[in-house]
C-alpha cells in the first residue's frame, strides 16, 4: 500500500511540472493536456485504492478521497484553461464548472470530519485547506474570464467590459487575501506574487475592453478616436509589463505587452494630427519616442515649433543679447585701461578679458547643445591650460622689463 501511495505522488508531482511548463507560455498550451492527463490518472489511482480499503481505515480513506477530489478538480482545471486558451468558451466553461465541484468536495471533506479520524490527519488535510479556498477564489475569477473572453470574442464589448470590472475587483480581493495569508505562513509567497500579477492583467484587460469600447463609439472624428483608444491602450501596455516584471517567469505577459506595443505603435502612425497628439502625451516619453521612429523629421520640426526653447537660435539670440551688453561693458571698460596704462600692462589686463570671452562662447555653444557636458568640460580645460601658461609668461617678462 506504500508504494501505492508513492506511486500517486510520483504522478501528481509529474502533473504539477506539465501545469508549470504550461503556464509559462500560451506556445506550451499542449502541455496543459499532459497535466490533465497525469492529474487523472492520480485521481484514477486514488479510487483504486480507496476501494481496497475497509471501514476501518477511516484515516487513509478521508484522505483518499479529499485527495482524489483534488486530483480531480485539476484535471478540470487544466482543461478548462486549456480550451480557455484555445478560445473554445463552451468546452472551457463545462469544464470549469467540473473544476470547481470537485475542489469543492475536497474541501467539504476536510471540513465535515467524519467519525474516528485522528487529529494527526485533520491536521495534515486543513494544512492544504487554505490554499485550496484560495484556489477557489482564482476559480471564481477563471469562470468571469471565460465569460469576458466569450463577450469579447462574439462583439458584446460592453458586457465584456462589465466582466473584466468585476474581475478586476474579485482579483484585488484574492491579491488581498494571498498578502494576509503569506504574511501569517497560511500560503507560500509564490502565491501572492501571482495574485499581484493576475490582478494588473485583469487592469490591463479592463484599459483593452475601455479601448474598444471607445472604438465601437462613433461620436467624434477618427484622430480623437484614436486617441482616446491610445489612453487606454497605453495604459493597458504599461499593466502588461509590470505583470510580466512580477511574474517574470509567465511569457504570457511578456508576450501580451509585445502586442500592446505594436498596436500603440499602430495607432500613433494612423493618427494624422501630430500637434493634437504631441500636446496630448507632452509628458509621455514613449509616445515621443514612437514618433520619432516613424518619422524623425516630422517629429523635430514638430518639437521646434511646440517647444520654442529646444530652438537653437532662438535660444542662441536669447543668451546672445544678454552677452552682447556684457561685451560692450567689456569692451568700453578695456578702452578706458588702455588710455590710462602703457602697452605690457594693457596686454596683461586684457588677456583675462579674452579669458571670459573663451568661457562664455562654450556656455553658449553647451546652452545651444552643439557642445556635449564632457566636451564643455575638456574645453575648459584646455582654456585654462594654455591661457594661464600664455599669462605666466607676459607676467615673467613685464617683471623683468620692470627690473632693468
């Protein structure tokens, strides 16, 4: 009877690896076949052995039994999601609807504790009684995405709409109870991470659904349609990558951000009023940084004419006026020491003149960008250099002349 036992966790842990590999990415869809599979044949296993056993092993038998409902409630569950992800709603919901009656007799069982059953075993049972409930909640959550998935797939936008609203809030609920239950050890934190991420997918599935809803309205021109279906779809893009940061292992989500991309890129390029849409998402560098991929002139010009200070020459006659009247000041300062000094010291005074003159053509050639920070710096660097070698020397000289 051992190894009977051994040979039924060999499998479900084999089942568990198939589920893992296919949840990865929706190419692994196949595998969620060879889970269900493997999952049967441990429930399969279980009743064989259950039927082996007399009245009296009431420890083995409760545990079989809640055991085999499990195994059961998976198969299910892996079948679901397969047919789920293959868009066959109504195969996906019979089966869900298995799912969720199984995992529910698994966990009547642990909770009705049947005569002459030990402590040692309600103990081991209710260590899975939490996850199990957890598990329920996600089923719950799985039966309104399949829904929402069958709304969106046959045009009903609105009612796919109002699903993935209530998705949205039965998942923060499961985040919520995964982040107490995690914190009190009721549940590992694998757990809680996942929750977060079907949680800001569903956001994202919510910003989609708002997307095409604002499509479907025919209300206002085609640019600010777009537009509007951009906020949404920018936002749901955004969602995608943070799901696929906290679940970093689900290519799922890497894959569903991929595809936000290329529609946001998709949108920006069918937009045809660029100055509406630059103003919109002034602030959002992605947006800015799609534009100019597709077209790099467009986008300059754009930005020059919005945004008069990334202008050149204009910034170069801004900064230009003010160093113009400290010229003259300069200038008619550097006159009047001339008219009162002979030529040596002239020279000696004037050449921190054309030292300020050196600095100040570089902070505006840096102010107008056609001098990067680390040329700015080597510039100066230079000017030093040379200039006070240059001073050092006329200072050397007019002593000596000063001497003899």
């Amino acid at each position: 009877m051992k190894e009977l036992f051994e040979e039924i966790n060999g499998i479900f842990d084999k089942a568990n690896q198939f589920k893992e590999q296919a949840r990865i990415s929706k190419s692994n869809n196949k595998f969620f076949i060879n889970a269900a599979k493997s999952y049967h044949k441990a429930g399969f296993k279980s009743n064989e052995l259950l039927s082996m056993l007399s009245d009296q092993n009431v420890d083995e038998k409760l545990q079989l039994c809640a055991y085999k409902n499990y195994y059961y409630s998976e198969k299910y569950y892996c079948l679901c999601t397969y047919y789920y992800n293959c868009r066959v709603t109504n195969k996906a919901l019979r089966y869900h609807n298995l799912y969720i009656k199984n995992l529910n007799q698994a966990i009547k069982q642990i909770e009705q504790r049947p005569d002459g059953v030990s402590d040692a075993i309600i103990n081991n049972l209710k260590s899975h009684l939490d996850t199990w409930e957890f598990f329920m909640l996600g089923g719950k959550i799985l039966g309104t995405a399949i829904k929402a998935r069958d709304a969106w797939d046959c045009n009903r936008t609105i009612e796919a709409f109002d699903y993935y609203q209530s998705m949205l809030g039965d998942s923060k609920k499961a985040y919520d109870v995964a982040v107490g239950n995690v914190e009190c050890g009721k549940l590992p934190e694998v757990y809680k991470r996942i929750a977060g991420g079907n949680y800001i997918a569903t956001a994202a599935n919510v910003a989609s659904a708002l997307a095409k809803k604002s499509y479907e309205n025919h209300f206002c021109n085609e640019d600010d349609q777009l537009l509007l279906m951009l906020e949404y779809i920018l936002k749901a893009y955004k969602l995608s990558k943070y799901a696929y940061q906290t679940n970093p292992e689900w290519q799922e989500y890497y894959q569903g951000s991929q595809v936000m991309y290329m529609t946001v890129k998709k949108i920006v390029t069918d937009i045809t009023d660029w100055k509406k849409l630059y103003i919109k998402f002034n602030i959002n560098s992605e947006v800015h940084q799609i534009m100019r991929s597709i077209d790099e002139k467009k986008y300059n010009k754009l930005n020059k004419e919005l945004n008069p200070e990334n202008n050149k020459w204009i910034k170069l006659w801004s900064i230009g006026a003010f160093f113009i009247l400290l010229g003259v000041i300069v200038f008619s300062g550097i006159s009047m020491i001339a008219y009162n000094f002979d030529l040596l010291k002239f020279f000696s005074i004037i050449l921190p003149s054309e030292f300020i003159f050196l600095v100040v053509g570089a902070l505006i050639l840096k102010t107008t960008g056609d001098l990067s920070e680390n040329g700015f710096i080597k510039l100066m660097e230079l000017v030093f250099k040379y200039q006070f070698k240059f001073y050092k020397k006329i200072s050397i000289k007019n002593d000596g002349d000063e001497k003899n």
